[in-house]
DNA sequence: GTCTATATGCTGATAGAC
DNA sequence: GTCTATCAGCATATAGAC
C-alpha cells in the first residue's frame, strides 16, 4: 500500500491505543510493532505522527493528567481544595497504574501538565501563600500523590510472610505484604494528607495571624 | 580462554563497576556488553553470576540502599530521628540521580531495603505509635524522599523561560525552570519535613495527652 | 564453575519506493 | 502517509573449552 486517500492514523487514534494497550498488558508490551499491529497498520508507520516513542509516551502521559479535576482550585478553601485535588490526581494515576513508572520522570512540559501546575500554584497564591511557598506546597503534593502510587502499583513487598519473620520479626509484624500494600499505601496517602495540611496550616496561621 | 584459574569476575566486582558505570554515563549505558567490556569479559559472562540483568540491578539499589544511615533511629526522639533518617534517605538517592528511577520501582526486597523499613518502623513502635501508624509513616517517609528526588534528577521543566510565559504567566513568575528545579526540591522537601512531623507531633500529642 | 563464541528474536529507528 | 527492507543494539540461550 502507498499512501491512502484518507490516512488511517492519527495522533488521537495512537494515543488511544497506546494506553489501552499499557493498561491491558503493561508498559513492557507497548512496542511499536505491537502498536502499530493492532492499529492495522505496519511498525514505522507510526513515525509519521511521533518523532519518537518517547515524544508518544508523552501524549499518553498527557491524556492521563488531562482527567486531573482541578474544578475545586480557587473555588473552595485552600486546604480543602487542596485535599480534594490532590485525591483526584492519585485517582488519575489509580486508573492507569502500568503507566505510572512514566507519568513519575518530571513534571512534563506538555499542556495538561502544566495547566495543573498552573492551576494549584495560582490557587495557592490567590489564598494569601507566598509564590515560593506556593512552588513547594504543589511540589509537596505531587510527591505524595506519586510516591503512594509507585509504591502501590510498581511491586511492593513479596508475598511470603517468612521471608520477613525469619529476619525481620517486627516488620512481619507490621503487615507488609503484597495483598496489604495497597491498603497501606492508601492509608498513608490519607494520613499524610491530613497531617500534611494540619502542618501547612500552623504555618498559615503564622503567616497571617488572626487578628 | 575457558575457566581461569582465578575467577575474573565476582557479585561484588560486577555491581561496583555497574554502579561506576550508571553514575558516570546514566542508566541507559548500563547494558550487559557495556559493563562487561569494562571488566574485560564478554557479555554473556555475566550470567554466571546474575540470572538476568533486573536481578543485577536489585543488588545494586541494594547496595546504594546500604549507604542510608539509621543510627539514629532508637537513639534520638522520634520527630528528630525520623527527620534526621529521612535527610540521610534523600542524600544516598542524591549521591547517586541516575539510578533514582530504579530506587523508586517498589520498596525491595533485599537485605538493606528490609533493614531500612524495619529500623524505622521500630524505632516508631518503640517510641509509642501504634503499629498501624507506624508502617503508614514509613511509606509517608518514603514519599517524601523518593517525590523530592525523582522531580530533580529526572528531567523537569524545560530550561526555557518563554514556554511557560507564553501560556501560563503565572507558572512563569513561579520560577519553575530547570536551573532552580533542584533548589525547588531541596526547598520542597524541607519544608513537606517540617510541616509533616508538626502534623504528627498533633496527632501523637492527641495520641498520648501529656499529663 | 567460569569463561568464550555463536545464535535467536526482540527492540527503536531509518531509507526509499509508491 | 503508508509500505517493505534493513540496521544496529539489546537481553538472553546454548554449546563447548578447560
């Protein structure tokens, strides 16, 4: 075949079919090749539309912060807004967990990722935080988000309570298994969340002292 | 040449020269023929002393895991150990950023990794929080740790003011450039550290009312 | 038990025909 | 804008020398 008259690929097309295929089967099984075969089409055909595999894992990635609710930022009170928000950004992450190892490296330079970053620094700002302060309340937040997410979705602790008992009888104790680790990771989530806030929120008061 | 009277290569030597090699020219340089060209072998020797390659890299994050220092876990306060432990944490993942990505693939399942989660998550028991609390502080640690280091050694913003001017004028003023990516963390991290252990210090306070 | 040599089947990516 | 053909590099398997 040479070139059709009406072309078979787009971006939106791949981008789609990319993440299916890394949340049905993983990262490891997106390979050109694979992609482009369940696209109907032959491997370097994708090249037309993607420079790069790397500049298409960054669509991807994009797509998946574009489902970040940001609605609440400059509506509600900050610590509020800034709760809820960052339980919307681990949900986006819940949702696509094979690509979370990627959506990790950086903050992204593509445009969903820095409308969020945009979105909360401005909230933050608006609600009486200095900018630096600001910087590194978003910073903070991301790194909770991500942190309790590769630690839930990318391994975790073996499956074998003896392999822990035998030498490390308290952390047997401490229920650190495979099956646990989700819970436990969305319990730290939370309870940094919340201790997290209730800190920030001294310093606020510091900051601007009620009368 | 066969099997050398004296063998040429051993776990130690060939992790050692694996980490060399990612701290030197990054994680993509680290491929089988690479490493063992530097240790004057051929490639497929290697799997004489590492079933695959991911079971090298598990012993090497083993070994840069080793480098946290926990003594003073037990010893000093908690809310000054755990700080003190978490900035020891994130100075072994600064020593070595190209290796980050792979640290942040799960909490392990080495000697080190267990010895890591085990110290702190005793000495907290010991200290008078609840098992549960405990293992959840742990993670919340590691969050912080792993967020701070992996936003500054993997990538970041692009180094181009203009970008971000353009459409976000807010992120602009933010300074969310690659030049101040790494004082942002650093900054990120301290202050997540403080505000963190305030809002536990709250909750352990509630936890045990002092008389 | 430790090495070398060789080979397999992946991968991302390029060149040129249509 | 898609094809086919092709490339270099990858992790890894296997066979054999000692």
């Amino acid at each position: 075949m040479a070139r059709p008259r009406n072309p078979l690929l787009n971006r939106e097309r791949i981008v789609t079919a990319a993440l299916e295929l890394v949340d049905g089967e993983g990262l490891a099984a997106l390979s050109t090749r694979r992609l482009a075969a369940g696209l109907g089409v032959s491997g370097p055909s994708l090249y037309n539309h993607f420079p790069t595999k790397d500049a298409l894992l960054d669509a991807v990635v994009d797509t998946v912060l574009g489902e970040v609710d940001l609605s609440m930022l400059g509506r509600d009170p900050w610590p509020e807004a800034l709760r809820d928000w960052a339980r919307s950004y681990r949900a986006a992450l819940a949702a696509h967990p094979n690509l979370v190892p990627v959506l990790a490296h950086g903050p992204g330079r593509r445009a969903n990722a820095l409308r969020l970053a945009d979105a909360v620094f401005g909230a933050l700002v608006d609600a009486g935080w200095p900018r630096g302060e600001a910087t590194r309340i978003g910073a903070l937040m991301r790194y909770l988000v991500f942190g309790s997410a590769l630690g839930s979705f990318a391994g975790g602790f073996v499956d074998d309570q003896q392999v822990y008992t035998a030498d490390y009888p308290r952390l047997g104790q401490a229920h650190l298994l495979a099956e646990h680790q989700r819970a436990i990771d969305e319990g730290a989530f939370e309870t940094g969340l919340a201790a997290l806030i209730e800190g920030l929120a001294l310093r606020f008061e510091r900051l601007h002292p009620a009368v």
